[in-house]
C-alpha cells in the first residue's frame, strides 16, 4: 500500500515538471489582423469608463490640458468618464502595457510609438486596427454621429497618418509630431571666428567643437573662462545613430526586421564618434546630463535634443533646471541637425502618437475611439503643441487662424511665444518632406536601442581608457547584439520558433533527471523502511 | 633577552596590530557610511545647485530643506507612509499567525506526510522569488485584487525560512515539558500560547524585525500590481519623485524622500541590533 502510494507522488511529482507549451506570444500571431466592427449605434443609455494613459514632460501646462481635455470631453458625452494615468517615459508605458496585456488589463488607450505597437500586436487581439474606424461613416474621423468637430481623414497630416500604418493596417492616430533640431550658441561661434551656416554640416560641428577645447594658461577653457565646457551634446543618442546612418545611405534595418546595423559605415562612425569623445568635445545626455543645463551654463556650444526640448533651450528659457546664477546670456541659434549632405537634408520624424486596445465590449472601444479623436480637434491640438515645439498631426489645426497667429509672435515672451520654441516648431513644419521614420516590426524598439547603446558605450569606454579600434567594435557588435537579443528578431512573424537549442535541452534534461533521481530516492527509502519493519 | 623586554615587544606588537586593524576598520566604516552622508548631504542641496555641479561637492555652503518639502508636496508621500505601515503591519501580523501555527505543526504535531511536507517547504525555498512573481502577478489579476491591501499582502504572508527557523526553535523545547502539560489537561493551543511562545521570544522577535524591514523596503511587487496612488508604497513614492520630478529626476527630493524614509528602519535597526544579528547569524542569511 506504501509503495503503491509512493509511486503515485512519484508520478505526481514527474507531471508537475511537465508544463503545457502555451504558445508565446510571437509563435501563432496573425501577419494581419481581423478588422474591427464598430457598433452601429452608441448606446447612451450605459456608462462607460475608460482608461487612458499619457505621457508628458511634467510640464504641468501638458497635464492640464490633458485634464481639460478629459473635462470638456465628459461634457460632451457624460456617460463616459477618462481615467487618466501619466507617466513621464514612454519606456515604462511599454513596459506597462506588456505587462497588463498577459492579464488582459490593458488601458483602453496610451500613447504609444509604433515600435512598441509592433510588439504588442504579438499577442492576439490586442491592438485595435484603425482602418475601419476611421472610415466609419458615422463614428470615423469627422463621421457624422461625432459630437464635436473632429478632422476628417484627409484634414490629418498624410505623412503623419503613413507613419502610423504597419502591417497592412493602421495601429495608431498621430497625436503630436516632433524632429531633433540642434540648439546652437551662436555667440561662442562667433567667438571662435567661425560664422554659422543655415545648415550644419557634421565636419563643422567637429571642426567647432575641436576648437573649443583650447584652453588658457590657467587650465580654463579659453573660450568661456570656466572649468567646464562640453562643445557637443546629443540628448538622444539612437537618434543620433539612425540619422547618422540614414544620411550616409548605409544599412539599419529591413522593413521586415532583418538587422543590418553592424556593418562598416557604423563601424567608421563609431571611431569617429569615439575620438572626438577622447578629445572631451562629445559627450551624452546619459553620461553627463541634460544638454540645456550646459548649454544655459555657457558649457556647451551645440545641443542637440527634440524641438519638444526647446523650452529648455537658450538664457531666456521658461523652463530651467539649473540655478539663475549659473545661467550665462548668449544668442541662441535653432538649426536642423547636422547633415552629410547640406543640400538634402534628413532628420527623423518622431512623437507621441495613439493606440486603442481591443475590448470583448465594443461599445467601450468606441467610447476610446471618440475621446481619440477629441484629443485631435483642434483646441487640444493646439493647446498642446504650445507647451514645447510639437506640431499639431492635422492640417485643419496647423492652418487654423489661432495656430497661425501664435506662430507669428514670436519673441513676443519668454513663455507662450519664446522664440527659440516657435524656431523648432517652425523648422519642423518647414521641413516635414526632409523627415524619415524607420521601419516596424516586432523588435525595433529593441534594435533602437542597441543604436544608441552603440554610442553610449564607445563613450563609457573613452573614459575607461580603453582602445577604440576595429577589434573593439567587432567586439562591442557581439555585446550589443546579445544584450538586446537582436539575433532573436524573427523576420517571419508566422513562421515556426525554431529547434530548441541544445544548451536548453541539455538543462530540461538534467532538470528531468534530478526529479527522476529524487523520486527513486524516495521510493527506495520508503521501500527499504517498509522492509525493515 | 628578558621578561620586561618580550613584554614590551609583545605589547607593541599588539598595539601595531590594533592600529592597524582601527585603521582598517576606518576605511571600511567610510566606505560603508559614504553613501548615507551623499545621501543627506544631496537632500539639502538645491535643485539647481546640484544640476549646476560639474564635480560633485562634498559639501554645501546653502543648504536648504525644500527639498523636504518638494519631497512632500510632489507625490503624497505621506499617503505612500501610511499604505506602508498599513501594508507592513498587516503582513507581519499575518505572517506570525500563520508562521506559529505552522512551526508549531511541523515541531509539536504528528500527522501522516510531515516529514514529505516539510521537505516539500524547504523544497520551495531554493526556487528564487522572481520566478513565481509573474505567476502570483497573473493570480491576482484574475482574483481581481490589484490596486488593494490583500494583493499586497497575500504573497508575503506564507515565508518558509520564518516557518524553518521557528520550527528549530519550537523543537528545542524539551518534550518533558510538553507531557506535563498535557497531563494537567492543557490544550495543543494553550501550550503553545502558555509556554513555547514565551521560550522562543527572541526568535519571534527577530522574524518580525526581519519582516518588518523586508515589507518596509519591498518594491518589486508593490510595483507591479498597483498602478492607483491610492495604494502605493514609499517605494513607489520615490521611483514618483524620481520621474515627475520638474520633468528632469529630482535627485534631491528623492533623496529627501529616502532619509525620511529610511529614518524608521534606523531607529528600528540601532534599538534592535543585538537581537538582529543574531537571528541573522542563526539563519545565515542577509537581513
């Protein structure tokens, strides 16, 4: 009876080593989704609550307009009311919203980018495609069941709405739209005899940067006097990287994934990189801080950050992190990032943009789809993009009289119309045809990066004293590559995982074992005690 | 070569090795207090005098509270304190019931597959904490107790090492004890309650220290399973402060927020250190 027992637990034991293969996320996703229907009819007579999470810069004009929004929006339909979450980094909107979709506890919607959409259509059913919602006759963009002035398809931005389609489908409503502008302290230009182009090139800015690091013969900088100066800061440094890279042709990725980063061009810019790094003229926002605390403290002479970043920038700035006595006067110039090839410039298209999650109740995506579209009329438009140099995503904002007239004040203050904001806004909207997005696909969240990590480690290694040659990058691909797993990136989301690698069924091997082992001990100590009595 | 003389020597060796070993110790000690002076000092530093900073001072000439008081002001740190003492008393008063009751079985107690369920516990204790966070993370979304007291505490009350040290504890009560006691008609639970809990104070004691600066310093899981102020815990507060800070990390306030923090589980450290050790000697591991 013992050992009929002890088999049994035995046998228990070996079943719960075995674990169903629930199939990953990736393993059976569709390569398109199944459109969604929207409900003919909004039914009124329900109350609907939904979950929205944004993002901002804790700038609290940006939270306010989002619970203006919120408010003016429940009046128009007081049978829905927003739960607004915010967060201040779009990484942990990701991180949050892949940990809530395994439990099915994602928000109704988030702002987003579309890299993360791309890995969060992994799972089934997940992200709501837009397409048929947006060509709704009664509930689509400007349908006419919408309770407020909504922009009609062709009223958005086309480029921006191009942005947002992946897959076959659109996953996302652009919601505001940025570049990387290059904040430049002219005077400290002049100062070193150079006279600024309408555009930077990147041979320049070296040239510049170099220059500046001349000292005095009390050990300061010579060109501002102080202990301190960082002639070239990159705020984003996977920006740097692509542009980098999309301005010398050279490869990055595939449109269906396969990486093409590590080849010899990033290689020649990474050394590149590298020595103006050993020179003290280059740094990162990672490794040394916000580029406008230096920039305001006359330690630096280019900054490069988002036009959203603007103000930040300049001695006049409305929002300042550092002390106002540290803050040194000095014109401030908003150019386009540096470019190989002046005449034909690129810089990267970025910002927030919006997803809806799928719900079993498709009343409650519709609830999300209307406040979606409120958050594109143009008084949220408009609002929001005042706070720093976005742009509105639709034409009808971006032509509207009160839109026009705030661009045409600039310098009037140093808060609503500082001028180096209305600079950036300006210089994004001048050259929208100039902007370039990479591709989407399930893991480019991840290759972007491994592009700045790229960067951010030639810089940590500078400071650690080691070699920067051809041995060193091949060896940071291989470290880069593993850390962001790039080489699990599948370029066929519908295919088959793969054979299991034989380091992991050499352990689910030995795993098996071990319980073998023990469940034979068992049973022999049993066995051998039974005997005994 | 006389008696005085290999005193003296013997003497001055002794000396040198003490100097030596106080120095030692010296370096040691401001290795180790280091970053609490960095701490306090940054928290009364200015914001901008500490984003000014291209060395970092040892020291400030203007130091200021508002630190404090952003620290306060920014997030509902005081809201944070309280679900924290809420959360920390209630696991830990969770935790003894279920931890006595269980030593208490596997020391006093016979019933068939003891011994299997014990091994079974101890079993459990190799397999890391991480592991089983997402399991418990899907459990309690599907029991709907996210953003609630319960789902915090639940996953905390059941700890195997506490049950194992008690149960040691409990063991070493000699059975003699217990059959006089039965003799006189008491009761499993009035023994329990009457005699082995009083013997074995120091250690139930030392668990609810040990607890109570595990709860006080959890972050993981509180982290995940709540996404409403409401219910968040001081270290939240702090990844708040750290984030929504002025829109940049206010590493001051958070700072701020860490010696406010961190001054209760001192005060409980310096009044209970001696019973601290050595429960942490008799578990062997890190408090």
């Amino acid at each position: 009876m013992k050992k009929r027992f002890c088999l049994l637990l035995l046998a228990a034991f070996l079943l719960s080593g075995c674990h169903g293969a629930i199939a990953a996320p990736g393993d059976s996703a569709p390569a398109t989704d199944t459109a969604y229907t929207l409900p003919e009819v909004f039914d009124t007579s329900r109350q609907y609550e939904i979950t929205f999470w944004a993002k901002n810069d804790t700038n609290m004009t940006q939270v306010n307009i989002y619970k203006q929004a919120i408010a003016d929006f429940e009046d128009l339909y007081p049978n829905i009311t927003v739960n607004l979450r915010l967060y201040t980094d779009y990484g942990k909107i990701y991180n949050d919203v892949i940990t809530n979709i395994a439990t099915n506890t994602t928000p109704n919607l988030c702002i987003t980018y579309p890299d993360h959409i791309a890995t969060y259509r992994t799972g089934e059913h997940t992200v709501v495609p837009l397409d048929s919602l947006i060509n709704d006759e009664s509930f689509g963009l400007g349908g006419r069941e919408v309770r407020f002035d909504a922009p009609t398809r062709e009223e958005i931005v086309p480029q921006f709405l191009a942005e947002c389609s992946f897959y076959g489908s659109c996953y996302a409503l652009p919601f505001m739209r940025s570049t990387e502008a290059c904040y430049v302290n002219k005077t400290f230009v002049e100062k070193l005899g150079y006279q600024l182009p309408e555009v930077l090139t990147w041979d320049f800015v070296w040239e510049v940067s170099e220059a500046a690091m001349a000292k005095d013969a009390s050990g300061n900088f010579a060109l501002n006097g102080q202990k301190v100066l960082i002639p070239f800061l990159y705020k984003s440094t996977d920006n740097m990287m692509i542009q980098l890279l999309q301005q010398k042709g050279a490869g990055y990725s595939t449109d269906a994934g396969q990486i093409q980063i590590f080849n010899d061009t990033t290689r020649e810019l990474l050394l590149e990189i590298g020595s103006h790094a050993q020179t003290g003229a280059f740094s990162t926002f990672k490794l040394n801080g916000y580029p406008a605390n230096f920039l305001n403290a006359g330690q630096c002479i280019f900054a490069v950050d988002s036009t959203a970043g603007a103000t930040w920038m300049g001695s006049e700035a409305p929002l300042v992190d550092i002390a106002p006595e540290k803050l040194v006067k000095f014109e401030t110039a908003v150019l386009p990032i540096p470019q190989y090839d002046p005449e034909n410039p690129t810089m990267i298209s970025q910002g927030p943009s919006m997803c809806l999650f799928w719900k079993d109740d498709p009343q409650q995506v519709l609830a999300s789809w209307l406040f979606a579209q409120y958050l594109l009329t143009n008084d949220v438009q408009i609002a929001y993009a005042q706070t720093e140099g976005y742009v509105p995503v639709t034409v009808k904002a971006q032509q509207s009289d009160a839109y026009q007239d705030y661009l045409s004040r600039a310098g009037e203050d140093n808060d609503l119309h500082y001028s180096v904001k209305l600079e950036a806004t300006k210089l994004l909207l001048e050259s929208t045809g100039s902007t370039f997005v990479t591709p989407v696909f399930n893991g480019s969240a991840s290759l972007r990066n491994a592009a700045g990590q790229l960067v951010e480690d030639v810089n940590k290694s500078v400071r650690r004293g080691e070699t920067l040659d051809s041995r060193y990058i091949s060896r940071l691909y291989k470290e880069v590559s593993s850390l962001y797993r790039l080489d699990q990136i599948r370029t066929d989301p519908g295919a088959a995982p793969g054979e299991i690698p034989a380091a992991s069924k050499a352990l689910l091997a030995a795993l098996a074992l071990c319980w073998l082992a023990m469940g034979a001990y068992v049973v022999r100590e049993k066995t051998r005690k039974s005997s005994k009595t | 070569m006389n008696y005085e003389t290999i005193q003296r020597r013997t003497a001055l060796a002794r000396r040198i090795g003490k100097g030596i070993t106080y120095f030692l110790l010296t370096l040691w000690a401001i290795a180790v207090l280091f970053p609490f002076y960095w701490m306090v000092l940054t928290s009364v530093k200015s914001y901008g005098a500490y984003n000014s900073e291209w060395v970092p001072k040892l020291y400030t000439l203007s130091p200021t509270l508002e630190n404090y008081v952003n620290a306060f002001s920014a997030v509902p740190l005081g809201g944070y304190f309280l679900n924290t003492i809420l959360f920390t008393l209630g696991t830990t008063a969770l935790m003894l019931f279920v931890t006595v009751l269980a030593a208490f079985a596997f020391a006093r107690l016979n019933f068939r597959g003891k011994n299997l369920v014990f091994t079974g516990f101890l079993a459990l204790m190799m397999i890391p904490t991480e592991l089983v966070v997402i399991t418990n993370f899907v459990t309690i979304t599907n029991l709907d107790l996210r953003n609630s007291f319960p789902g915090l505490i639940l996953p905390s009350v059941a700890s195997v090492f506490y049950i194992y040290l008690l149960k040691e504890n409990f063991s070493q009560i000699p059975d003699g004890l217990y059959y006089a006691a039965k003799v006189d008609g008491t009761s499993d639970l009035r023994y329990l309650t009457r005699v082995m809990l009083p013997i074995c104070r120091p250690t139930l004691i030392t668990i609810t220290i040990l607890k109570v600066i595990e709860c006080w310093n959890s972050y993981v899981w509180p982290r995940l399973i709540t996404d409403d102020q409401a219910y968040f815990l001081v270290s939240n507060g702090i990844q708040e402060i750290r984030e929504n800070g002025f829109g940049r990390e206010n590493i001051p306030a958070m700072m701020a927020a860490v010696v406010v923090i961190s001054l209760p589980l001192i005060v409980l450290f310096l009044m209970f250190r001696k019973k601290i050790m050595a429960g942490v000697a008799r578990g062997g591991t890190k408090g």
